[in-house]
C-alpha cells in the first residue's frame, strides 16, 4: 500500500504537470482513454485534458489523462471546434454578431399576361402589349 499524495493541480492552465505527476497518471490508467488501446513502450503520448482548457476545463490531475499523440491531435481539433461553435451561438445570442444574411421573402407570383383580344373589347385602343416579332413570326 502507498502512502496517499495530494492531487497536483497547476497554477495556472499553462502549467505542465511535472514529470512525477505523468508517471503517476500513466501508471493510474496505462491505456489511451481516447482509443482504449494500450500506451506501448517508445510509443509518444500526451496527457489529455478530458474536459479541454478552452471549453472550461481544470489543469489538474482529476482531468487528465494518457493519450496517443495522434488520438490527442484528433480531440484537440474536436475540441476546438466544439469551442468555436458555443462561441458563434454565444455571440449571436447576445447579439455581438449581426446576422450572416437577412430573411428571403417567397416574392411575388408572376402576373398573368393580358390576352390577345383585348383590343377587340375596346376598338380604338391599342393592345397594351403588343405581340413581339418572334411572337408574330410564328
Ligand atoms: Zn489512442
């Protein structure tokens, strides 16, 4: 049995843990929380923030975890995509952001064209859309 230690938090979210702190975690759970395989030996890996920095995340040792290098880019890029999301509904919300583009309305139905016979109703008056030359070439 091990003595229990205290739980490292960083000073502040730049904070690297310390060497003792990654070898207590990566003895804690020796596999990739993101993939589940095992952490081979040579093999590169990170420590991942499970709940990341940017999206309100702690830096301490309850919050990481061993990655692969390659599974942590992965998270990192979902994160942050994640971040930019809440960020862009927040800014709408609170009305930061103006609208990308303004309602379309459905427009107006197109007019029915007079017909042919009106100037037979009316004699004197000249249609009022007169037939155009492709029209009466046909
Ligand atoms: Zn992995």
């Amino acid at each position: 049995m091990t003595r229990s230690v205290p739980e490292w938090v960083g000073a502040t979210d730049d904070t690297r843990a310390p060497p003792r702190v990654r070898a207590r975690i990566f003895d804690r759970d020796n596999r990739c929380h993101l993939c589940h395989q095992p952490i081979q030996v040579g093999q590169k890996w990170d420590l991942d923030h499970v709940k990341a920095l940017i999206n309100g995340g702690e830096n301490r040792e309850t919050n990481l975890r061993p990655s692969h290098r390659k599974c942590h880019v992965e998270k990192t890029a979902r994160d942050v995509a994640e971040k930019a999301k809440t960020a862009a509904v927040r800014q709408k919300h609170i009305g930061a952001s103006a609208p990308k583009q303004t309602i379309k309305s459905a427009g107006f139905p197109k007019a029915a064209r007079p017909k042919k016979t009106s100037s037979k109703i009316m004699p004197g008056y000249r249609a009022l859309f007169a037939p155009s030359d492709q029209q009466k070439g046909q």
